[in-house]
C-alpha cells in the first residue's frame, strides 16, 4: 500500500459569533487591512498622532501640512514598512504629528538656537 | 528621549511592536517580561535588554481614537512604533532629581583658587560621590569651560587640568556624574524621558554616555546610547 505524506483531515469547526478566526485576524496589527484604501489607511492613523512611513512610491500621495504633519528633516530617510504599501523599504519617509516631532527631535532649528545662546552667554559671562 | 542620531550614520529603524502597557511617547522599552503581553516599558534604573524608544502612541482601525492599552475582549490591540537601532544616540535633559523639567541647581564659589584647580562650593560632591564626573563654569572667568573631575571632599571638586582662570568667590559651576564612556549609566527621571543628574558617578540605568552639552541650568545634556540592547552585539 502506498502511503504518502500525512494530511489533518479533521473537519474545520467554523464558530459563529465574534471570535471566528477571520475577525481575530482583524485585530492583528498587520498594517492595512485589505478593504481600506492607503488613503483612508494613512488618514487613521494621522488621527491617531502615529508615526506614519512611506516609502518612495507612496510620499508623494500625502501632504502632510493638511493633517498637521511635518517631515522628519532630521533624518529624511527612514528604514521600515511602508503604511501606504505594506513593503519593507529603506528609504522610506517618515512623517510626525507635529506636536509629537518637538518631542522626539532635536531639530537644526533648535541646535541653532541654543548654539547662539551658549555664545551669548559666554560673551556676557554667565549662562542663565 | 530624542533621537539625536547613530553611531555609524545609519537611518532610524522603525518596526511596530505589542506593548505591555500604555507607554509614553519617548520612553525606553524593553524585552517583554515572562507573562506579559509584549514589549515592556524600562525603570529608572534598568535598561537592560533594551528594545529601543517609543516614537508614537499606536495606530490601528480605530480611526480618530488613540489606542489605549486594553486586555478587553474586541478592544483593539495596542502597537507602537520603536526605534530600534542599537547604536541609537539619544539626547536627554540633565535634571536635579527624578522630576522632569527640574532645573539644575546652581553652586556657587565660596572659596577661591588661584591655581584653577579646586572648584569649593557648599555642595558636598562626596555624597552623591561626582569622583570622574564633570564640572563646568556657568559664570565667571571660566565661563563655558568644564573639566573632568578627578578627586572630591564633602565640599570642593578637585580637577587635574586646571581652568584657565582662576575660580573667584561668586562664580558659579554645575556638575554631573556622567563622562564620556567613562560612566556606564544614566539615571532616568520618573517619566523616563530625561535624565536624573543627582544621582552618584555608575549609578542608574544601561546607557555609555557618548558626549555632554554643557550650558545652563536647564539646558544642558547628555548624549547616551543604550548599552545593553537585544539587537546588539551583547545582551
């Protein structure tokens, strides 16, 4: 008798009701889910003040200035998935909530300014 | 904490991640603890298997709702993007305590030394011992000038490489217990944003203190990278 490799033949249980594998899924945090357009996808998460990647193909679809977003100037290139498209990329854009980006960079803005403090401090000789 | 940049020029690398708890914008997280249901926020004295920082507050189909942290059945579940690269540089504030936004306090000169080499204040740089800390001038002659601290008494810092100038009564210094690689831990301040610049020189959490910008009370800084990351060559 020949034999061949194993198959589980066991019947599939489908469950009714709210914990059907298909609406686990749902929750996963696997990026967009396959019903939203990028669009609506990156709209979400600019609600939410989230950190938003786009790769190349993607960056130049979003205006950041309309959803209170600003560029990462610091560091205009960012490696991860792309929010837009899903794929790993290393040139991706990155994108702050603008409140949030104060909080997370020291931007050249800053550097320059404190950079003129510190003169003026040593010129009139004391910082503040 | 900001990310300020890395070691070798490299982009910020950012990955999403499940979170233990509702962490704060900025704050170092770490491997997820036994029994946790994913990465876990640090303390103000461990960083130990470091994941990377926090750069956002999570992102799911909630739309217009920030995603809380919640073991509820059908409640979303809580991802935030990480900065993971190991050799991140990250700048953080020098405070007088645990409190964030605490400014440094100033020491004065209470007695002078002609040869630049004693910095005597009323604090007791002993207790906390600042011994391979750094001291700096905030006004005076030596303003802008700091120096490793070599020795210390329960009232003055001693230093090898004099200031310039000499210290005059009057003129005001700060000091911190970091120095370039040669303190291998900062303490963070409660909210693990900042770091707590009252505590003792290798006291704290797992960081290798890269450089200091030293200027006022409450404007100065230390540049440090997370030492003991699982992405890292050593965990």
């Amino acid at each position: 008798m020949e034999t061949g490799p194993e198959v589980n033949k066991s019947p599939a249980v489908i469950i009714a009701g709210k914990n059907t594998e298909a609406k686990e899924r749902m929750k996963e945090p696997r990026g967009r889910p396959v019903a939203r357009t990028s669009g609506g996808w990156i709209h979400d998460l600019c609600a939410q003040k989230a950190v938003v990647l786009l790769c190349p193909l993607c960056t130049h679809k979003f205006n950041p200035g309309r959803l209170g977003y600003v560029k990462d100037r610091c560091f205009p290139i960012a490696i991860g998935k792309c929010d837009g498209c899903d794929v790993m990329d290393n040139h991706c854009s990155a994108y702050f909530w603008e409140e949030t980006y104060k909080e997370l960079r020291d931007t050249p803005e800053e550097q320059r300014a404190r950079r003129k403090r510190r003169d003026k401090a040593i010129r009139i000789g004391h910082f503040d | 904490m900001k990310f300020y940049n890395t070691i070798g020029g490299s982009a910020p690398h950012y990955r999403r991640y499940k979170v233990a708890a509702a962490h704060a914008v900025g704050a170092p997280v770490i491997r997820t603890a036994a029994g946790a249901t994913g990465v876990t926020i640090a303390t103000t004295t461990s960083t130990a298997n470091a994941i990377g920082v926090v750069q956002d507050n999570g992102a799911d189909y909630n739309a217009g709702v920030n995603i809380p942290y919640s073991t509820t059945q059908g409640d979303v579940e809580a991802v935030y993007k990480v900065i993971i690269n190991p050799d991140a540089i990250w700048r953080l504030l020098l405070n007088e305590g645990a409190t964030d936004g605490t400014a440094l306090t100033v020491r004065t000169v209470s007695t002078a030394a002609s040869d630049g080499l004693v910095v005597t204040t009323g604090f007791d740089y002993s207790s906390p011992q600042m011994d391979e800390g750094t001291v700096w001038c905030t006004s005076g002659a030596n303003v802008g000038q700091s120096r490793k601290i070599t020795s210390t008494s329960t009232t003055a810092a001693t230093v090898i490489m004099p200031f310039l100038n000499d210290t005059v009564v009057g003129d005001t210094f700060q000091h911190a217990p970091y120095f370039v690689g040669n303190s291998p831990f900062v303490q963070l301040t409660s909210n693990l944003l900042n770091a707590d610049n009252s505590i003792a020189v290798g006291s704290g959490a797992g960081f290798s203190v890269l450089d200091l910008e030293l200027n006022g009370v409450s404007d100065s800084y230390v540049l440090a990278i997370l030492i003991d990351h699982v992405f890292g060559v050593s965990t």
